[in-house]
C-alpha cells in the first residue's frame, strides 16, 4: 500500500481497482522480458489524474535479473509512464542502485543515458535479442566481462549504458514493451471530450497521435471536435494533417460548410501541408461550384504553388465560371510575375468574356518577351 494514502476497493470489468483519491491501482499481467516462456506475473500499476482529473500516468514496480544465470543480485526499479504509455523516468533505491560490471554504481551521467535510451521507442533494443548482446562466459570473474556476459558488439555500444548491455537491454523492453498498449488500454475507457481536446491542442505530437487515432475508432466523439481537428490542420505534421482531413470529412455532414473552413485553413496552413487540402478536394467526384468559387477566391493570397495547383485543380475538375474567371483575371495584376504570367495560361485555356480577353490580350502583349 501507498504510505498515507487510504485505499477503497471497486472492480473494472476482470481489473480489480483501488480507488485512491486521485489515483487507483490496477492488476495487470505482465511477462519478464528476460524470461518470456515463463508465465506472466500479476503487478499493481498505480494510476494518477493531474489537477483537472485528467489521466497523468502510471508507475510500476518491479524486481528484475541482470545477469543472465541469475547468480547476480535483483534490482528493484519504479518505473513511470505518461497516460499514454510513453515512458518518464525509473526511480532506484538510494541503497540499491543499478550497476555496472563488478557492481560498479551507475553515475550520474548513466542513468542520464538510459534515460535517453528508454525514451527512445525507435531504439535498435526494440529488434535485438537479449543473445545479440550478451555472450554467456564461464569466468565470471574476468574484468572484462559485462556482468556474467560477453563483450557488447560495436553495433549497439552507442544504445546501451557501458558496460551495462544487459541491464540496458531489461529496462528498455520494460519500459516499451508488452506494458504500452495496457497502459493506453486502461487510459481509452477514462477519455472524455474535455481530454480530447487538451490532447489536440497539445504541443507533444504524441498527444495528438493518441487522440487522433482514438477518433478514427470512437465515430461519436468527432462531431464534438471539429474546431480541435482544425486546429491541427494548421498545426500539425503531415500524418496528423492527413488524418484530421479523413476525420472531418467523416465527421462534417454539411460539406460546403466543411469546404468553407478547409479553403479558409489552406490559406493559414504551412505551405508543406495545404497542399494536402487541394488533394482531398481533387480526390471528390463533385465539387459545388460554391467551393471551387471559393479557391479561386484566395488566390491572391496565396504563393506561387499554391496559385500554380489550384488552378491545376480547376482545370482538372473543368470548372470555369464569372467569378473564378474575374479571380483569377485579377493575378494579370499581380506584383510576382510568375503568378500573374501563371494566371494568362490558365485563361489562354478558357472561354472568357470580352472583358477579360482585352486584358489578356493587353499582359500578353506587354510581357511577350517573358512569357
């Protein structure tokens, strides 16, 4: 039990839960990544809420090998994980610190470095086996032995503590292992739509991600989130670009007031991603007339890719109205003049009213030699 801290029981589905005040403890099954073929053990993983009630995190601890016939001492770690899975940090007894061959005590700066390398979900520890590391030795009291195992090959020095390959290899599959998606399991029946949002507008990317991929398997909770998917459009990286655009198109029955906010957000939108909002116009059978009307309306506040593939756009969907015609005659005008000469091609292509044929005609005579 957590020193002052009073305990009340409940039971989640097969979970039995302690509720604590602004926290609760779970049972969860885990394997020891050192010993996998071995039944899963029961662990108590204590939950925290942040001062909105908000999921905070989660800590476990736990009592591991690290050295390979046992024969070493365990080592007892907390670990802590954010309420989505992501590993924090590892707390140690003061008395019983991680070690390195000879039960030489991490330093300071060691304990920085497996912090980094937990963190790192991408780590080449995620694909190695433990043997890939460690060599079972006879002669354990060799100075050159790592704990009871061999010397660490060159390829994964630079992703384990020195002299700690083993230990390093443990950690790591604890913190990202088997554990992950039991933590975001016990986090997704506790999201709210307040949630939702703060993790949307969150500056973490991995917020985002967590949120996003929520929604695409909880349909209800969209229509309530419109403005958050937005802000994402204007905020995010390109997958998450991607994945708000799928969602509002699922989610925003009403599509010209969907268009609307769209061509509204590509003139606000990284010039890396607004693009991605033409392609999803150009990826719909129809367009209303309204929302190409309404491309063409921006035109002139947009640079030259952006002008250049919208009215690639236009051309492909065979769209040519007075008021897309008197837009995009007005580029002729245009201080860059790769626009406006960009804006005489699309028209050279068009029927246009005698209005604007004179002024075509006009900017092709007065730039002949450029165009």
């Amino acid at each position: 039990m957590l020193p002052g801290i009073l305990l009340a029981f409940a039971t989640v589905g097969t979970i039995a839960v302690h509720a604590v005040e602004k926290s609760a403890v779970y049972r969860v099954e885990l394997s020891d990544p050192v010993a996998p073929g071995e039944p899963p053990r029961v662990y108590e993983i204590v939950a925290s809420d942040d001062e909105n009630g908000f999921p905070a995190g989660y800590a476990l601890s736990f009592q591991t090998h690290v050295c390979i016939d046992e024969q070493c001492r365990m080592v007892r770690v907390t670990m802590h994980w954010n309420a989505l899975g992501y590993y924090q940090r590892l707390e140690c007894p003061p008395d019983l610190p991680l070690t390195r061959k000879q039960h030489v005590p991490f330093t300071p700066e060691d304990y920085a470095k497996l912090d980094r390398i937990l963190m790192d979900r991408d780590s080449i520890l995620g694909g190695q086996p433990l043997e890939a590391l460690v060599k079972p030795v006879i002669e354990a009291q060799n100075p050159e032995i790592d704990g009871l195992s061999g010397a660490t090959p060159q390829t994964v020095k630079d992703s384990v503590v020195e002299d700690a390959a083993y230990t390093t290899w443990t950690m790591w599959h604890w913190a990202n292992g088997e554990i992950v998606p039991k933590l975001q399991a016990l986090t997704e029946p506790r999201v709210t739509s307040d949630y939702l949002r703060y993790l949307l507008r969150s500056e973490d990317r991995r917020d985002v991600d967590f949120a996003l991929r929520y929604l695409q398997k909880h349909p209800p909770a969209r229509e309530l989130l419109v403005d958050e998917m937005f802000h994402v459009l204007l905020h995010g990286d390109r997958e998450h670009v991607a994945l708000s655009l799928e969602l509002l198109d699922r989610s925003v029955l009403d599509k010209r007031q969907l268009h609307g906010r769209l061509i509204e957000a590509f003139c606000s939108m990284s010039t890396s991603y607004s693009p991605m909002v033409l392609d999803y116009f150009a990826a719909q059978p129809e367009l209303p007339a309204e929302t190409l009307e309404g491309l063409s309306a921006i035109l002139s506040e947009l640079p030259y890719f952006q002008v250049h593939l919208t009215l690639r756009l236009l051309d492909a969907k065979g769209f040519c109205s007075e008021k897309a015609e008197t837009y995009v005659a007005g580029l002729l005008d245009h201080d860059n003049f790769f626009i406006a000469r960009r804006a005489s091609e699309h028209l050279s292509k068009q029927a246009v009213g005698e209005t604007t044929k004179r002024r075509l005609e006009t900017f092709r005579e007065q730039h002949r030699d450029r165009l």
